[in-house]
C-alpha cells in the first residue's frame, strides 16, 4: 500500500546514530547514499522535528506526458508542496517500511526512476546542470533500500514516477 500522506519525526540522531539506526532496520544503502551522508551538504539536526510528507506521481501533479524536475516542482508548489530537507531521506525510509515491492515482475530499468520507487525531491537543479545527486527509496527481493542517485536537470520523468515533497502544516 502506497503512503499518500504522513507526518515524519526527522532529526536528533548523530550521523554514526543514523547510520546504526539504518543498519539495525536492515535498511540497504547504495555508495551514493553513503556518499550523500557522509557530504557537507547533509545536516544531522540536533533536535526532532516533524514534516508532513506527500507521495505523488507526475501525472497526480498534472504533468500527464512527465516532464523535468524543475517542471515537477513547478506543479508540486502550484498544489502548495514544498522541496523536502535533505535530512527526510534517511529518516523517511525508516518511517515507511511498507513499500510495494520494485523489482519482481518488473523489467529493469536504466536511466529512469526504478518501479515502485520513491525520490526524496530536496532540491532545484539549477536550469542545464550536468549532474545532482539525491534519495530515493525502494524495494528490491524483499530488501528495503535507501538509494543515491545522480541525474541531471534535463532529464525527463515519467508521469508514474513517484515524488515525496512536503507539505506546510498550515495547509489542508
């Protein structure tokens, strides 16, 4: 079963606390995921929050051919979402241990979002970036995952491919 909304506890782990909190969940991680933890970019908030999450599709967001990233996120904020912190990804994988299958059944997938899968979407790419990193979330053989991947702003997705953006707690 899909998750459509949820509130999220994010923060008050070290980086070495998440990291064991990944490892006692036998949530897997992926070098880029590694990578992106281990980055200055990623901020380890001292004390917990908590963020309302939306999952959509493309074409939920009214993008029904797909589109960029940037177009996503365009159509995300016209629905009053807003980008995620980086900081979701790990904590999200976490909190969401029910994720349908993505690998069984399905053809692989190259250079597009994996089946089933969820992107943390925490940032703009700025217009003709050649690469940027983020999260994704999935589940391949029984296995949870927290993934790392790498694309670049151009880079069109389909309208089924799943975003997790956020949602102001002010909103209805």
């Amino acid at each position: 079963m899909r998750m459509r909304e949820e509130e999220i506890t994010v923060g008050g782990l070290s980086g070495l606390e998440l990291l064991a909190r990944l490892e006692e969940s036998d949530i897997q991680l992926n070098e880029i995921a590694r990578k992106i933890l281990k980055g200055q970019n990623f901020k380890f908030c001292v004390s917990t929050y908590r963020v309302k999450v939306t999952i959509q599709s493309l074409n939920e967001l009214g993008l029904p051919n797909g589109g960029t990233l940037g177009e996503a996120i365009d159509a995300a904020a016209a629905l009053g979402y807003r980008l995620c912190p980086l900081e979701l990804g790990p904590h999200l994988r976490l909190a969401y241990l029910n994720q349908e299958e993505g690998s069984v059944g399905f053809e692989p997938s190259k250079h597009q979002a994996p089946p089933q899968s969820i992107t943390v979407v925490d940032q703009r790419p700025d217009k003709d970036q050649s690469e940027y990193q983020g999260f994704y979330l999935r589940r391949i053989d029984g296995k949870l995952w927290l993934r790392g991947y790498t694309s670049w702003s151009g880079h069109v997705w389909q309208p089924s491919d799943m975003l997790a953006f956020t949602v102001p707690h002010n909103a209805t």
